[in-house]
C-alpha cells in the first residue's frame, strides 16, 4: 500500500463512518494498543486478510488523531504478531496526514491448511477469532475443529462406535454390499467376509465403525440417536408462522435408518408434501410433475447424507429439511470441507470429508461418486424453469435452497430482500450479449448464475477482488468487464465511491434492494 492509497482508504472509512470485513482502526495517539490479538487473528483467518490503520479513532467520528511514535509503534505491532501462531508478518505503511502521522498494518491471510491463525497466549481453542462484518468474533469449538480436520485429514467416518458390534449388522444388507462388491472388485472376491469388511473400513475389531452401522446396521440411531433426518412443512414463508388452524407444522416428521433408508424417506416426506400437476406431453400421454424437481432433490438430500460432518461435535445435529411455501431448504452439519467455495462446486473436483461413506455408496449404486451431482441439480432446475439453487456456506453448515415456480409471480421475502429477477431478466433479453457471455464464462456460470450470484452477493458491499473470488475466476479485469460493468451500466450495481470508480476500494452493492 502506497501512502497515497492509505489516505484513500481513510477518507473511504469516514465517508462509511464504519469499519468493515477487512479494515480496523485504532486510535494509537497515547500508545500502541495493547490487544491487536483478536483483530490479527481474524484478519488471518480470512482469504482476503485485512488492513488495520493506527492514528484514527472511532469514537471520535473516525477523525485522525495521528500516532504517538510510529517507530515504537510498529516494533510493538511486530512483537504483537510474534505472539502468534503462526507467526504474521505485517507490512506496514506510514504516511503524514497534515501535522500528523498514520501508519497501517496489512496483515495477511495464512494458508487455509495453516488456519486457525491462534494467540498462543491463549492457545487455539480461545485464542482464534474470525471477522463477522466489522467484529472480531471467537471461534467455536466447532469451528477451529474443522480446520484442524481438514489439515490432519481426521476420517469420523471411520471412527469406531462405542456399544458397536457386528452383530448389529442386517445380514440382508450385509449380503447385498458382499454381492455388490465382489462383483465390482474381483480382487476382493478371494478374501473372507470379515476381511473385506475390515479392509473397507466398516469394521474394526468387532466393532462397527460409523460407516459400517450407518450402511449396513440394523438400527444405526441406537448408537447415535440424533444423526437423523428432520423434517417439516411449514405454512407460510418463515419458521414462526401460524396455519389457519393455528398449526404450527403442516407435517413434522424424525427420519431415521440407514443412509439408503433415510435417503428414500426423505424423498417420501418431499413428495407428499409437494404440489404436483399433471400433464400431457406431445405424444397424449398424461405424467405427474411435482414442483420441485425430484432427481434434483434426490441428490441435494444425498449429498448432505454423504457430505455431512460426522464427528463427535457435530453428532447431536440432525440434517434439516424445511418446506415453506415458496422454497425448500436443506441444511447439513459442517460447512464445504476444503479449500471448495460456492462457486466452485460443479466445476472442480473437491476433497472428500467422508471418503469411505462416499466410496461405499457408490459400491451399492447409490451415487456415482463423479462430482455430478450440483450439476444435475442445476440442470434440472433449469429444465423445469425455475430459479438456480442457492448454495450458501459458512464453518459450521451447508444449505441449498430451492425456490419454487410462484417466486416469478409472487417474490419471496428473501427474494424480495436481494433483486427483482424479473426485471434484469428483461434488461439482458433485450441485447444479444448472453450467448457471448455465456461462452466467455466457458461454461462455468451461465447467465443466470452469474448476475443473479453477483446481485445476491453485493446486498452488502463488495470489492472487484471479492466477487471474482465469489464467483471462482481468477482475472479482476475480465471480471470487471463481462460481469460487473454490464450490472452498473444497466442499474443493477452502485458504486459506493461514485467519483472515483477505479478507486482500489471501489466497491460495488446492489442498487435495486441493497
């Protein structure tokens, strides 16, 4: 950072009156700040980092109140940041401010295989914090362990079940996997029944690991009751509503079983609690369609069956299955495992947190196990007209939300709070421009992915560098100029520093219900 761009970013700072994800301040006119613990951490602990700028207070209005000694001062920031662990190395920029001094810290992202960037002070669990809007806010529990499981490769799918034993294993489904297996594996076929078992990981010494009871076991939930299913249809919009019978629930049901089980359960539970029309194709025949599209469901709820967290704490936690009367909504335990965001999933291949489930499952031709499976959610949709499914992510849980056919006529709420996709739907039908972007995206987000992801991402303000990263392309300009000028140049995009568009702390926000 130049000093130049330093004054631009506090003069970006006063015209907000507000920090944000990556920029702290701190006063600093009697004294280095004594507690930058938390602040270092969760600018680590993010894949942009952040800047923190000494010599502006916020309690004054954002005024600049200039450093006491910039020398002193980034000798004790650097001590500061010897503190932690792993190290951060800062670098700092000092610039005159009037008869004043500023200095600012840029601080870093570490390695998502090195994270949780951690005061030693305090030691990992209480010494990680994450960045939440303008806040420095301390992990979970839950959430330092999800990095901790991603760098040592923990399998809890393979962890053994205490009060297991191979005598909980259904001799039927026990039969059909041998079947399955020796079929697809000759190699196998040679070795005893526990062998293959033990070798596959579903077994170990007799007992069942969490894999094993969850294919093959009798009754899986009397090891662990609550890695179940819940589902309810609700009447309305949002959980809290009242039906005309005063009903909370219009069906409320706990899915329990095996994988395959609770799979074809839940599906069940969709289905009856679906909409559906009947219809007649070209050829005079008459079909039933449900409003939404079942092998698109099929696969969000095996997706969250096989992609779930299973570890211990996360094993009071149930998969959620909400139907409202104009989405479906199914949330699981544990956010995108890796280093896979949104909008990547569909495009690249990403790790796998369950590979013995997952690889199992494909052995009784339960999924393909080919990263096919955002794919066809979104080609389904597609063919059945309706919106793209919204993938959303955080440390502790995955959610995919479907909407249904009325969003178009009758906006949800959550809808209504992003964009009117009708109305920029217009704006781009009337050029030509889509075939040519959708090939200059070489297939990696079609238009409605796009510009719908981009105006739902922006109800916040973003920078160019934040919804390339959103959107998984790694060039700013070209991003710039397919993506987010066509947005501004139709009203959909405002810019939050309108004289200065090239401004390196430009950002963008929806325009229409930002």
């Amino acid at each position: 950072m130049t000093p130049d761009e330093l004054k631009e970013l506090v003069a970006h700072i006063q015209a907000l009156s507000s920090e944000h994800q990556t920029v702290e301040v701190k006063a600093a006119h009697d004294g280095t700040p004594r507690r930058l613990y938390d602040t270092l951490s969760a600018f680590s602990n993010q894949d942009d980092g952040g800047t923190i700028i000494f010599g502006v207070d916020e309690d004054r209005g954002f005024e600049v109140v200039g450093v006491h000694d910039v020398g002193l001062l980034q000798d004790q920031v650097a001590k500061q940041c010897d503190q932690m662990d792993p190290k951060i190395r800062p670098l700092f920029t000092i610039c005159q401010y009037g008869e004043k001094y500023l200095v600012s810290a840029e601080i870093p992202a570490i390695d998502l295989s090195d994270r949780p960037c951690f005061y030693a002070g305090k030691g990992r669990v209480r010494g990680s914090y994450k960045r939440v809007g303008r806040f420095d806010e301390p992990m979970t529990e839950y959430e330092v362990y999800s990095y901790e499981a991603y760098r040592r490769h923990f399998q809890d799918d393979v962890r053994i079940l205490d009060r297991s034993n191979v005598n909980q294993i259904n001799p039927s489904a026990l039969n059909l996997f041998l079947l399955k297996i020796k079929a697809d594996k000759p190699h196998l076929a040679a070795l005893s029944d526990d062998q293959i078992l033990t070798i596959m990981n579903l077994v170990n010494d007799q007992q069942l690991t969490l894999a094993g009871a969850f294919l093959l076991g009798f009754y899986p939930q009397s090891l662990v009751p609550q890695l179940c299913i819940t589902a309810v249809r609700v009447p309305g919009t949002e959980i809290g509503e009242i039906g005309s019978e005063g009903e909370r629930f219009i069906d409320n049901a706990r899915i329990e079983g095996t994988l395959p089980t609770m799979l074809d359960d839940a599906i069940g539970f969709i289905r009856r609690n679906c909409r559906q029309s009947t219809s007649v194709n070209d050829r005079g025949e008459r079909y039933d369609s449900y409003e939404y599209p079942i092998i698109a469901v099929r696969e969000i709820i095996l997706n969250a069956l096989i992609h779930r967290d299973y570890s211990t704490l996360t094993e009071g936690t149930p998969i959620t299955v909400r139907l409202f009367d104009d989405r479906l909504e199914v949330s699981n335990p544990g956010g995108l495992y890796g280093r896979v965001n949104p909008a990547d999933l569909g495009h690249v291949k990403p790790d796998t947190r369950n590979p013995v489930i997952a690889s199992t499952m494909e052995i009784l031709d339960l999924t393909e196990n080919r990263y096919s499976g955002i794919p066809t959610i979104r080609r389904e949709m597609e063919k059945a007209h309706l919106p793209a499914p919204i993938f959303r992510a955080t440390l502790s849980d995955f959610t995919v939300i479907l909407y249904n056919k009325r969003v178009s006529d009758s906006p949800s709420r959550e809808l209504d709070k992003r964009t009117s996709y009708a109305k920029y739907d217009e704006g781009f039908s009337e050029n030509g421009d889509s075939h040519v972007f959708e090939q200059k995206i070489r297939n990696r987000h079609d238009k409605d992915d796009a510009y719908r992801n981009v105006l739902e991402f922006c109800i916040v303000p973003r920078t160019r560098q934040e919804i390339a990263q959103h959107l998984g392309l790694q060039t700013i300009p070209y991003v710039s100029r397919e993506i987010i000028n066509p947005l501004i140049d139709r009203g959909y995009l405002t810019l939050t520093i309108p004289d200065k568009p090239q401004s390196r702390y430009q950002r963008f926000v929806n325009a229409i219900n930002g």
